[in-house]
C-alpha cells in the first residue's frame, strides 16, 4: 500500500499514545495544549521514525496541529504506508507475530497488519477471528499500531471453548483468518457529567479501549469484573477515572452491588456495560430505572464467558 496516510490513521495513532485521544479536535488546534507533552512528542518521534517516517522532533514541534503533522507525515512518509484506505473487504489470512502472558489467564497477540486493515479502527471496535480447528469466527477487541502495521487482541485463554483453547496454544507464526473492524455502539451522547463503564472479564480489552478513549475533564467510573487480583490490569486514560475492581465468579450479586455502589449520587450520566448476557441483562434492568441515566445506556452482550 503506498497511499499517504490520511486523518483517521493520524487519530488512530495519536490516541495509542495519548490517554484520551482527539474526538473532536480540530485540524488547526494546538495539539501541545491537548496534552501531548515533549516526552509524548519524543516518543511519537520515535515511533514514527522506526516506522520508516523521515520527521524529526524539531518539525513537529514548529507545527503542533493535526493538519501540521499530518502534512510533514505524508512529506516524509515511508514508501509502504499502511492506511485504513487499504482495508479490503471479506475474511483475510494473517500471521501471528508475537505472544505475550499479558496476565496468567489473558494473552496479548500481534498479528501482521502491514495492509492497514485495521489502521483506522475505532476505540473499541472488533474483528472476527477465526484459527486452528476453530468450527466459526469469534469476536476480539482489536488494538491498531498503525505505524509498525501491527495489531494486539487480547484473549483469555481457557479451556471452556474454542477461542480460549486457542489462545493458550497459540505460538509465533501461527495462521489467522481475520474480518472486519466492526464497530461498536457510541456511548450515549452528552452533556453529561459522568460516564459509567461495566465490563466483564473477556470484555476488558474494550473497557481499556472506551477509557483510553474518554478526553481530559471527563468524569468516569470503571467496574471492571475480573476473576482475581492478578488479571486487574492499569487502564492509561487523560479522564478523571475511579476504578473498582469486582473479583467476580458466576454469582451476580457482588457485581449488581459494585454497580450500585459506584453510580454517583448527583448529577446527568450516561452508561456503557460489556460482557456476558444474563449478567449484563440483569444490570442493564437496575441501571434503566435510574432517573439520572435517563435511559443513557448501551449494552454490549455476548454468550458463554462465566466472569
Ligand atoms: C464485541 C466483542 C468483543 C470481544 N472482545 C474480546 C476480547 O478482546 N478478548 C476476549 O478474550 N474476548 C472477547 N470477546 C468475547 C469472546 O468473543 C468470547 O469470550 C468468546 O465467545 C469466547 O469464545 P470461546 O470460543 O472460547 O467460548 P464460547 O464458545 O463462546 O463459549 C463456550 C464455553 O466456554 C466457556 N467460556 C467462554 N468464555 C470464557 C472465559 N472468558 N473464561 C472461562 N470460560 C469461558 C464457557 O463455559 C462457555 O459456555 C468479545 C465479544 C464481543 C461480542
């Protein structure tokens, strides 16, 4: 792919390394105002650069706009460039490039994404994975590190099915058929003066994705369900966020409580819960009696995982 790279893979990139990300900024605001501080800047500098990219700190730092940078990026742009203009339709084969024990039951895999499939990927959206003697395609949270053309999904490796067997056998080199990105439902629109995110533990991949997501000022709170303290994992985000963590097994209660307990007692929120059905059901039926949400919630459901 040698197209330059456009406006979305500058987001897609700009909110992988900056907690918050850029909704809504526009080409001509001073991103140094926005929270790219110089270590962020040095570090896009070297990221860029190891990508093949010809700009240096200097330059960046003269025109610190997206439509600054977005200019100097295309002058100095590497001959192979993935964009999000490259993604192809239909289930396409891909390698597994690196497998890391992220927590004892999650793995983090890199998969090969040099044709920018997944380049302009929203926070949060999916791709459909299928591998090994897996009978259909699963859904995986996908994480775009456009500028090395690589991507991360974060699985939990178990042995109740077969995503999760896969997952703890996968090796480098490993063959992948892979579709999408999907994307996913938008939180409910504002003003509001606090975010509530729920998600189980298959779901944290995307709960780290909606904080990341969330700008400077926002007000959220995260009840992030996990097995045990060892798979509590650090969400980076610019929002001011209060995290509780819910050591959770089948029984609902202690999560129907947290929940209960995190939503703040004053003001308009707005809710975003993911994870398994019957348990997102059953909080999806305390939350919309609430006033203060006032219906402000999506819910993203899917079957069989038990925490
Ligand atoms: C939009 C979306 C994004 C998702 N993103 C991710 C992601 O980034 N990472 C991720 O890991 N999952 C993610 N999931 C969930 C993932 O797709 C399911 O967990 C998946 O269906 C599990 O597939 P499986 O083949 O292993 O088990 P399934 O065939 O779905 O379930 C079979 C049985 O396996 C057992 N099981 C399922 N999940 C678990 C578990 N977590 N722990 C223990 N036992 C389990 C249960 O007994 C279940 O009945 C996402 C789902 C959706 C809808």
């Amino acid at each position: 792919m040698t197209a330059p790279p456009g406006p979305g893979w500058l987001h897609t990139e700009l909110t992988a390394v900056v907690p918050g990300g850029l909704d809504g900024v526009g080409p001509d605001e001073d991103l140094l105002d926005l929270g790219i501080d110089s270590v962020r800047l040095m570090l896009l500098v070297e990221r860029w650069q190891s990508a093949g990219f010809d700009v240096d700190l200097l330059g960046l730092a003269e025109r610190p706009t997206l439509a600054g940078w977005l200019e100097l990026l295309r002058a100095g742009a590497p001959a192979a460039v993935p964009t999000a203009a490259a993604a192809p339709g239909g289930p396409s084969a891909t390698t597994v490039l690196r497998v890391e024990q992220l927590t004892p039951r999650t793995v983090r895999i890199t998969l090969d994404d040099r044709a920018g499939r997944f380049a302009g990927a929203r926070p949060g959206a999916y791709l459909m994975l299928r591998a090994g003697p897996m009978p259909a395609a699963r859904p995986v949270t996908v994480h775009p590190h456009a500028a090395s053309g690589e991507i991360d999904v974060d699985v939990v490796a178990h042995d109740g099915g077969p995503l999760g067997r896969w997952a703890a056998g996968v090796r480098r080199g490993a063959a992948v058929v892979v579709d999408g990105p999907h994307d996913v439902p938008d939180l409910p629109a504002g003003p509001v003066d606090w975010t509530l995110l729920v998600a189980d533990h298959p779901a944290q991949p995307a709960l780290a994705a909606r904080v990341a997501a969330l700008r400077a000022g926002d007000r959220a709170i995260a009840v992030a369900v996990v097995p045990d303290a060892a798979e509590e994992q650090l969400m980076p985000t610019a929002a001011d966020l209060g995290t509780v963590f819910v050591h959770a097994a089948a029984d609902p209660g202690p999560v129907l409580a947290a929940v209960r307990a995190a939503v703040p007692g004053t003001g308009r929120g707005r809710a975003w819960l993911a994870g398994e059905r019957h348990r997102m059901d059953a909080l999806g039926a305390v939350l919309a009696g609430l006033p203060a949400l006032a219906g402000r919630c999506v819910v993203e459901r899917y079957g069989g995982a038990p925490v």
